[in-house]
C-alpha cells in the first residue's frame, strides 16, 4: 500500500509545484504576526520503569502504527492544495495534543528513543523544504505567532503535555534566509529549544530524473551547508516529492567530492502511517509520511484528517506507550513483530 500511496503523494506535489513560488520569492515572503509568542515551559514525564501490569493497564503497543505528518507551507492564504493555513495547522495540532499525542523528532524517531509518558502516543510533525512560514522571529528574538513554530508554543502552553517539537528539512535558502550569518542563528534556535534541522537535497529535485552522481550531489551540497550552519549529524532525509532515486541506496548512504554521508531513516512524502521503529518490519529508508489536509479528493483516504479518523476508530493498532524506554510493551499475540534486536526488552502481556 506504501508504495500506490507515495506515487500519488509524488504525482500531487509535481502538480502542486506549479502553483508554489520560486525560490527568489519564497526569499521574500512576509509572516506577519499578530502577536508574538514565547517558548512555552515543557514538562519531562518522571522516569518510569513498567511492568505487566503497567503495560497492561494502559493497553501498551509499542509496535503499533505512528502518524508522521508533511507539512508545507503555512499561509493565511492557501494558494496550493498541500498549503494550511496557520487555523488549520492550530487545528490540527489541538486535536493531537487532545488525542493524547506527544511530538518527537523525526531523529528521535528512528532511533527508537520514544520516551513519552504512559498512555500516550507519538506523532512526528515534518515540516519540508525551509519555508519562510515555519519559522521567523520578532526583534525580541521570539516566533512570531503565524508561523508554524509559534502555532506549534501556543499549542503547547495551552496543553502542557504536548511536546513542541519537530523536524525542519530544509534545502539551500532555508526560511527564505539569503544570508548565511542569518541562516546560522536561523537553525541555532531551533536546535537550542529542540527542534530537528536536516537535509532535504540542495536545489529540491526529483531525484530519480538525476543520474546518481548528481543526485549524491544534491545530498552532499546540503550536508555541507547544514555543517556550515551547525548541524554537525544530520542523521534524516526527506526525498523531495518522496520520488526516490535511480538507485535506492543513493538515498541512505553514499558520497560525492570527497564527502560522505549516512542515514539513519530516509522518509517518503506519503501517504499513511509508519509502524514503530521496534518492529521488525520497520521501513528505515521507505518511512511513509501523511499529508496534513482534510478529506476532499484524494484525501479521502490518504490525508491526516482520514487517517487520525482511522487510528481513533482502530486504538488496538496505534501506537500506545508504556513510559519506559528501556523496554518495549506489546499484547502478547504481537509479541511476534517486535525486532530481533529489541528481544530482551520486551514486556508481553
């Protein structure tokens, strides 16, 4: 299902390409914030260490499924299908932090360090391509409020258990920035307060109209400007319209001009939830992502709105925590799909 699910995703984002800016106007682009908002406090769930009885009572599947949510960009006037508006992404992201969801970074994630409390679920929000919407400051050195940075604090303050966090991949003008002492302070912040900054290609091209020494290019010309501009591991990548290259392994590891680059999970642009990085059918480098959008055409079934429905109606298949990261809860009868490697943490019941 994946594999039908990321062609439609691909062949939306080539349509939607035309109606976005290029990139010399998404330089220009003006978030213009009504109010401005600061970092909200975050609260780190006390250590846990669970048992049967734990995990049983919270109905604890940790090899259950996990929405990771695309975003683009975020405009007070949509003029593409894949936009929202910042009401929407408020939306959104209330029903989340209501449904007892708690963001993780897309880093995080593939490293199976989920620690959220018990009961709780993980999302992961990605938000592609840099656009000056996701993230901006005021003179005070705060988000400003249309953004998606500042939608994702005003969430959080209101719902002290939602974890304002995410994953930014950005290509080579990130947030519209032209200048690179900007573009450094730009992704300082965010890795100060949390967030995820990481490679997604220099240029946004499809990948698989490139040979794969240009397409090991594009990769290698963003890892560099993500050192350049303090991201020292970038350890995820995003293909651009989730079209994957000529070669599958340009997409996790590869090198080019004497620079060498390895991935820890390669995401996809579509179109349903991943399973959990603790199971043995974990797809490291084919994650599929969810469009965040309601449920008109297409989306009937393969957007955010259909999809959070489905999880809501089919609890059994979400992934449910145990609050203890040191050991991966399961239903006994799924006692079967966890990972070799995560054997002797397992608590079946």
């Amino acid at each position: 299902m994946t594999a039908v699910a990321n062609v439609f995703v691909v062949t939306v984002g080539l349509t939607a390409l035309v109606l976005l800016p290029t990139p010399h106007r998404a330089a220009r682009t003006q978030v213009v914030p009504r109010h401005q908002v600061a970092p909200p406090v975050v609260r780190t769930p006390p250590p846990a260490t669970a048992t049967v009885e734990s995990a049983r009572k919270v109905k604890a599947n940790e090899v259950g499924l996990v929405p990771v949510i695309m975003y683009h960009r975020v405009l007070r006037h949509r003029s593409a299908s894949i936009d929202r508006t910042p009401a929407q992404l408020r939306r959104e992201l209330e029903r989340l932090a209501k449904d007892h969801y708690v963001p993780v970074t897309a880093a995080d994630f593939v490293a199976g360090r989920i620690d959220i409390p018990a009961g709780t679920h993980p999302v992961v929000l990605t938000f592609d391509d840099g656009h000056p919407s996701h993230f901006a400051t005021d003179a005070a050195g705060r988000p400003r409020a249309d953004t998606a940075v500042g939608v994702l604090y005003d969430v959080a303050s209101r719902h002290p258990g939602f974890r304002p966090v995410a994953t930014f991949w950005i290509n080579r003008r990130p947030f519209g920035l032209t200048d690179q002492a900007r573009q450094k302070a730009a992704v300082g912040w965010l890795r100060d307060h949390g967030f995820e900054v990481a490679n997604h290609t220099y240029t946004h091209p499809d990948l698989r109209r490139l040979p794969p020494k240009r397409a090991r290019e594009e990769i290698v010309r963003q890892e560099r400007l993500l050192k350049k501009l303090g991201v020292t591991s970038s350890t995820t990548f995003a293909l651009p319209y989730g079209s994957r290259p000529r070669k599958a392994k340009t997409a996790r590891e590869g090198s080019w001009d004497g620079t060498g680059y390895r991935f820890r999970g390669v995401f996809l642009a579509g179109a349903e939830p991943t399973v959990s990085p603790n199971a043995k059918n974990f797809p490291r480098y084919a994650i599929p992502r969810i469009q965040s959008n309601g449920k008109h055409g297409e989306c009937r079934r393969w957007c955010t709105t259909y999809w959070l429905d489905w999880l809501d109606e089919h609890p059994q298949e979400r992934y449910t925590s145990d609050g203890d990261p040191a050991h991966v809860s399961v239903p006994g009868k799924l006692k079967g799909r966890v990972a070799p490697s995560k054997a002797k943490a397992v608590i079946a019941y």
